[in-house]
C-alpha cells in the first residue's frame, strides 16, 4: 500500500496560520513562566504538554489529507446459468439426456489451476427463477417451467459484478415473456450453449377442451377440443369423447400439414344431475412419440336447477291469473296449480303427495272464510317445512291465519285489522336486499292497492321491505315482509289487486310489480342454505407447468346471477405457503382467476364473495397439479432464440457439442488472466479518532503532573 500525504485543505489564510502557531506558543510559555518553586525541567515538560495539545488542535483545524493507494488482484468472475427444467433430461437424436448433461456441467466447471486458476464462476440453476448452487450436483432437472426472461431479469438484480454469462438451455420457454428485450439489456456478453436436439417427434398432443363448468339438467352442452398434430400430415386422426372409459361419441379429423391444431366440437347430452367427468381422448397412432398428452380430463356440474313451485289458490281473482301466468312463462320455473272448490277439493286434483320435491308454496288467499278448519289444519301440517309465500285476498281469514302459522309468520296482525286503498312504500333500511335490488323507480307512484294501515306489525326478527302509504304519508304498516326461521324463507305480501300494477299503462308500474315478484318469488324459494357461490377449477387435475384456472358463478339470493361482487380467492397447500387472489368480474355472474403456475401436489381453494362489505356466500374446493408436464409438449432446440441472446449481448451461441470452444472465445474476448485494479481511497485525518485520543492523553499527562506538584 503506497501513502502519500496531500497537504492541507483548510481555507484558512497562510498569515493566519502563523499568528495562531506563534500564539500557541507563546501562550504555553507564559502560562508557566512566573510559578515559583517549580523546577526548570518541570516547567519545560509542562510546557511542551501545553504547547503539543495546541499545535495537535492546529493542524486539525487545518485538516491535514492523506491518499492510500492499494494494487487489488482481481479475478475474471463469470456467471454459469444452468436450465434446471425437465425437458433439459429428455434423450432425442444426438443428445443423451441426464447423463450428457451432467457431463457438460462438469466440462463447463474447471478445476481453478493452470490456465484457469484466475477464474472464479458462480454457478446457477433456474426454471422460473435463479436458484443459486454451489455445485452442478444440487440441481435435480424437475423444474416444471421454463422462465428464461425471469433468470435473466434476476441474474442483472445480482449485487456481485461479472464479466460475461454462460447460458446453458434448450431455449424452450413455457413460462413468462420473450426474453429477447431483457436480452439487449444484459449489461455483460452472453455465451449461449444450447442443449437438446433440433429434430421433431411425431406426437399428438390435446391442448385444450373448452367448456362451461355448470350445466342444467336434461340440456346440452357443446365441447370444443383443440388436438395438436405433430408429424402426422393428411391422415385420419380419430378423437373420442369418454366418460368412465365408454366412448360416448367419436369424430375424425384430417390433418393437412405436417404440423397444425385442428379444432373438434362434441354435443354432449347431460341427463344425469351432479358433478360428472369426462375425457377428450386420441387412441395411439403408430409412431406417436408419447401418448401421455393424448388424453384431457374435465367435469361438468349437472344441476336441475328449475324452481319447482305450488300455487293454492284459494279464491278466484283477478291476482290469481295475472300471478300464475307470469310465472308459467318463466324458463327456470315448474309450476303445479291446484285451485280451491270446497271441503278438500281442487279444481286440478289432490294436494302433492311428497311436499319435499317443492322449492316453494305460495299460499293465495289461504285460509278463505269458507275452508274447513280441519282441512286448513291439514294444509298448513302438509308443508310446515316448505318454503312459503303468503298473499291476501278479500276472502282470506287473517286471523285464522296468525293461529295457523302461529309465530312463524313475518307479520302480526291485531284485531280490528281491515282493508284499504293503499300505495306502498320503500323501506329506507332494507334498501339493499335482494329482493329490491333492481331499478327501483325513484318515486313510487303506483296505483292503488288494497292493504292496511293500521292494527300489524313486523314480528321479531322480519325485515319489512314495504309499508303502506295512505293518501300520500306513510304508515308503519307492512307490506311486504320477510324473515328466515326453521330453515326455510317466508314472505307474506300483505295486501292484493296488483293485478292493477301488471295491467297499467305505465311501463314503470308494470316493471316494478313483475321484478318484485320474480325477486320475492326466487328469494324465498332458493332458501336460507342454498349455494350461491359455485367455484370449480377448470379441470380436476392440472399438468406439470399448466396455469391453473379457477371459474366461479356466483348468485344473488333471488337466484339471478350477481355481477356486481368482488370474489377473493385462497389457495392453501401443505408445502406452500397460502396465496391470495382476487376473480376477476366477467359479466353475467362469471367469475375466474388464473393463480398461476403450482408444483406437483393436491391444493385446497377458499373463496368468500362479498358485495357492499356484506359477505354473501363462501365455498371451497380442492385440485390436484400432476400428470403430463408442459415441458414435454415441445422438445425442439430453439436456435434462433438462443442465437438472438448471444447477439444482442455482444456473446456467441454454440450448440452442446461445441462446448470446448466456450473457453477459446472467452479468452479472446474478455481474457483469462488475472488483473490489477488500484484503489484510491483519501482520508481526512481530523476524521479519525486517533488524534483526539491523543489530545486527551496530553491533557491528562500535564493535569497529573500538576496535580504532582500542588499547582492549583
């Protein structure tokens, strides 16, 4: 190490310096020139102290510099990227897989002595990041993706410096972008070595099978699958639809090139309800490479998802007809009508046997003034487990009614409790049900109806969704009501001549009687417990490297399909730690997320919808990641990316068998000797604590020695 001292760098003027040093001086003679009893050696070493702590404090404040050079032997540090991928092990053509890998890893791994002894390599493996090794022998080559823009972007986020990288790979990305832009950037040359062979492999490959995951039962579905055909050029490929190894409908398809993907359609008939699995299988070709990509799997969920409905009509009325045809007219609705004569007769037969095949009842007009109390009784024990919806009639019995359904009804009625002419009103706290979630109009100016406007009230735990207003002011009188109890919805719409509403010229009026009605109808049918959340991965099990795709349908209680939620996604799995994800909207209820790529193994998925903070439903579900890997659906070199790489970089490309020129074009390139590098480093003396360590030692010293003497 050379040291050389610079000088003084102080703006203090030379005239100034000298006035101090002489008054430093001066002021440590006079300080001890006069004590008496005090000897001429004590009196010269108390002032040489004085006189040594000012002079120190002097050149401090002058700020003496020194600069220390330093020669460093700097070695030549090269960066080794090793692909840690699967298809890196694939035996094809002139290349021999594993062992000829490995092989190369230690002819591109020199021991340091000879000519490479000023060589220092770091070594790396990646897939779809850089994994930092200390040797070839802990990369294992199972990497299910190939991320080559990612290892690049994270080789220039390293903090040690390098001279030139070593990129050893087929050049096979099936994952992340192209890295040709990242390439450019590389601020070293890169060596490319590609691995692999160039030639093709007849194979037929299933790509994809499109699909809706939900289905209604006894409808159909149409399948598309896209078959890849490598090397197979005008022949008669055939391609099956299975389902538990029965071939449910095979087509044939004619390739027209040596390589090309041709789309195939299947109508598949869905006559069976629940969770079904299917497979879009090719039967093996002579000369196919592999057949473990012939075959994909997918499920559909089969659900009858009509709403079986009742309709007891109790008195003939205009509501009754108006009621019973909107509803018949509703596709997702199957309705059986039975109107009341007298005694235990109805005009289309008996009551159902088996009250569990309904998703609702509706009660019109029950009980009449006229039914016999015995077989009222009979009716209200027949579906005392059904979900119910209550609406009045002139005729209906309302006390009868409370003691039917005592304490299970949304409204209570009082005595003295009769009818008037009414409009209704809008409950400003249940704003936000489901029921009134549509374009509510902003003023409700609806003809009148018939209704109450005193002697009842909601029950404990109902939401009251309507009042009734009477000659313009509101009352506290329900309308419309609703509550959940013993598992099943009930609404009571308290009140009747709406058939008023349907028959109004104004399109308003007619819009807001019939999506209350389809609302309030859907609501109390879908019942309490019923699933408004559907979410199922696209398939039941995901290949090596596959992006995992998870859809959702979700619903609103009304059973319409809810497109304004915000659906959050966990995905949980034993060696993972948990991630979240957010769906993403796609109109019409459809929800999905794409959570990326997964290592091998089976995962379990939660997700929660919400809409306006208020949860709405959650569910979850499982998938399993295994089977084909991606990286065994292209096995063929890419040169020319490769090539790109090592141009844009300023590097070279060579193929696995021109290994032994690496080392020649890195020594004409960059050189392999080691090399001097001097650092410079300036100091600022006053910046030490030496110096002041020093002044206190001086001061102590002529402090003790005046202490020594009794000098005050």
């Amino acid at each position: 190490m050379d040291i050389q001292f610079d000088g003084f760098q102080s703006a203090l003027p030379v005239f100034w310096v000298f006035i101090l040093l002489a008054g430093a001086l001066f002021l440590s003679w006079w300080t001890y020139r006069r004590i008496e009893g005090l000897s001429r050696p004590w009196r010269w070493t108390l002032t040489g102290l004085r006189a040594a702590a000012f002079l120190l404090l002097l050149a401090l404040l002058l700020n003496p510099v020194l600069t220390m050079h330093e020669d460093l032997k700097i070695p030549v540090r090269i960066a080794l990227m090793l692909d840690n991928s699967q298809s890196t092990t694939i035996e094809k053509g002139d290349y021999d897989g594993e062992p000829y890998y490995r092989d190369l890893m230690d002819r591109l791994t020199p021991e340091r002595s000879g000519e490479y002894e000023h060589l220092e390599l770091a070594l790396y493996g990646f897939d779809d990041k850089l994994i930092p090794a200390d040797s070839p022998s802990e990369l294992n080559l199972d990497g299910t993706r190939t991320d080559i823009d990612q290892a690049l972007a994270d080789f220039m986020d390293l903090e040690d410096r390098h001279d030139a990288l070593i990129l050893v790979t087929d050049g096979i990305a099936t994952s992340g972008r192209d890295p040709s832009a990242t390439a450019s950037r590389v601020p070293v040359p890169v060596y490319t070595i590609g691995i692999g062979d160039t030639t093709r492999q007849n194979d037929l490959v299933v790509q994809r099978v499109m699909h809706n995951p939900t289905a209604s039962l006894n409808s159909t579905m149409r399948v598309q699958a896209s078959i890849l055909n490598d090397g197979f050029p005008d022949q008669d490929i055939p391609v099956q639809l299975l389902r538990d190894g029965d071939v449910l409908e095979e087509k044939t398809i004619r390739s027209s090139e040596g390589r090309s993907v041709q789309q195939v359609a299947f109508e598949l008939g869905l006559d069976e309800e629940g969770v079904q699995q299917y497979q879009i299988h090719v039967p093996q070709i002579p000369g196919e490479w592999t057949t473990e990509n012939n075959t994909r799997w997918f499920s559909v969920d089969v659900r009858d998802d009509r709403i079986r409905i009742l309709h007891l009509a109790y008195e003939m009325h205009p509501d009754t007809r108006a009621i019973r045809q909107y509803l018949q007219e509703d596709r997702q609705i199957f309705m059986e009508n039975r109107t009341w004569i007298r005694d235990d007769r109805y005009v289309e037969g008996s009551l159902p046997d088996r009250p569990d095949t309904l998703d609702l009842v509706i009660f019109h007009g029950f009980p009449h003034r006229d039914l016999d109390g015995s077989h009222a009784r009979q009716v209200a024990e027949r579906f005392t487990e059904n979900a119910l919806f209550i609406i009045s009639t002139p005729g209906q019995d309302i006390s009868r009614l409370s003691a039917l359904f005592q304490g299970q009804l949304p409204i209570r009625y009082q005595s003295g409790y009769s009818w008037q002419d009414v409009q209704v009103w809008l409950s400003e706290s249940q704003i936000n049900h489901a029921i009134l979630d549509f374009g509510m109009p902003e003023e409700l100016r609806m003809p009148t109806v018939r209704g109450g406007i005193r002697d009842a009230n909601g029950a404990q735990g109902a939401n009251v969704l309507l009042y009734t207003a009477y000659r313009g002011s509101p009352t506290r009188t329900p309308f419309l009501a609703v509550q959940t109890a013993g598992g099943r919805n009930i609404a009571h719409l308290n009140g009747f001549h709406f058939y008023r509403w349907a028959l109004n010229t104004r399109q308003d009026s007619q819009d807001f009687w019939y999506n209350l009605l389809n609302n309030t109808v859907k609501w109390t049918a879908s019942g309490p417990d019923e699933e408004l959340l559907d979410l199922r991965p696209a398939a039941p099990v995901f290949q090596l490297g596959e992006p995992v795709l998870i859809n959702g349908f979700l619903r609103d209680e009304t059973g319409e399909p809810e497109e304004n939620a915000v659906i959050d996604i966990t995905v949980e799995s034993e060696d993972l730690e948990d991630r979240s994800y957010v769906m993403s909207n796609e109109g019409e209820g459809r929800y999905e997320v794409e959570v990326g790529n997964l290592p091998q193994g089976s995962y379990v998925f939660t997700g929660t919808a919400s809409r306006r903070d208020r949860e709405v439903d959650s569910r979850s579900g499982q998938f399993t990641v295994g089977g084909i890997n991606r990286e065994l659906f292209s096995t063929i070199r890419n040169d020319e990316l490769l090539t790109f790489i090592a141009a844009a970089s300023g590097g070279h490309y060579l193929t696995h068998d021109q290994t032994d020129e690496l080392f020649d074009h890195l020594r004409d390139d960059i050189g392999l000797e080691q090399r001097l590098e001097t650092t410079t480093e300036t100091v600022a003396l006053h910046r030490h604590p030496f110096w002041f360590i020093l002044l206190v030692i001086l001061l102590t010293f002529e402090w003790a020695i005046r202490k020594y003497r009794s000098l005050s």
